[in-house]
C-alpha cells in the first residue's frame, strides 16, 4: 500500500541472499488487475481472500523467503500465532492512521480509506501483530536499521 514493506522486503532479502515474494505485485500480475479494480468490482473480501491465499501459497514455496504480505493478513489473530509458532518471523510495518489514509487514496492498486477505518484498521491490526510477538518495524524508520533489527531477530531465534 505504499508504506514501504516492499523497499524493506526486497533489501532485506538481498543481505539474507533469499528470494522476495511481493502479494500487491503478485496479485495484479496474477489476476490482471490492480488489488484496487478486484476490491472494487468483487468485493474487500474477495481482495482479503487473494492476499490470504497468497500468503499460503508463498510460505509452500520453501524456507526463507521473504514475503511482502498484505496487512489484511493480520485481521486474523490465529492466523498469525499460527505463523510464529511455526517459527516464522513476522514483522509489523506501523503506519500511523493519518498516513495510511494519505496512502490507502494514492496508486492505482489502493481504495480510498476514510480515516475513521484507517485508524479502527491500525489499532486492530497492531494489536493482533503485537500478539503474535511481531518485530514492530516503522514505516518511516531507516531501512537499513531496520534490516538490523530483523537480522538480530532472525539470529536470536536459531
């Protein structure tokens, strides 16, 4: 959505020399449309639905990929437990509400977000990250410190 887990994911997987999986790009080359035109004529769900099986798809493909999954995934709290008891690292990219707003209306492949949704979204979603003992990552942070903080991660788990 623009808050920059692409530009993480793809640096990130090139110091882990592992490949990156992006879902936005994924789904509009997939399904030859933007994930905006999939939410406008099918539905948000129908959206959700195809970052969801994304995800899945992308952790089949093989240990060590990085993935640049939808926030979506995180509306499922079991979802993501289910992740880091599979000894997955997850990492959370906070936006602020304000921002997510800003973003959500910019691009072809985002719908418009009213601010009153944005913010319900982030604190729900920042909840359920927090639950599942998500590296907190945030949007306007130093890429580089950020890969720091992820490798460090990466390392204390084993």
């Amino acid at each position: 959505m623009g808050a920059g887990k692409s530009t993480l994911g793809i640096a990130l997987a090139e110091r882990l020399q592992r490949p990156f999986l992006d879902s936005d790009s994924h789904i509009e080359s997939s399904q030859g449309r933007s994930g905006k035109d999939i939410a406008d004529s099918a539905g948000v769900p129908a959206l959700h639905a195809l970052e969801t099986d994304f995800l899945v798809g992308s952790l089949a493909v093989g240990e060590g990929a990085v993935i640049a999954a939808a926030a979506s995934v995180a509306d499922d709290p079991h979802r993501l437990a289910a992740l880091t008891a599979a000894g997955h690292v997850l990492v959370f990219m906070e936006v602020a509400p304000d921002r997510l707003e800003e973003l959500a209306g910019s691009g072809d492949h985002r719908r418009p977000l009213p601010a009153t949704e944005a913010a319900e979204l982030y604190h729900q979603r920042r909840a359920a990250a927090a639950a599942a003992r998500a590296l907190m990552v945030g949007a306007r942070d130093d890429v580089a410190r950020s890969i720091e903080r992820i490798v460090t991660k990466l390392d204390q788990r084993g």
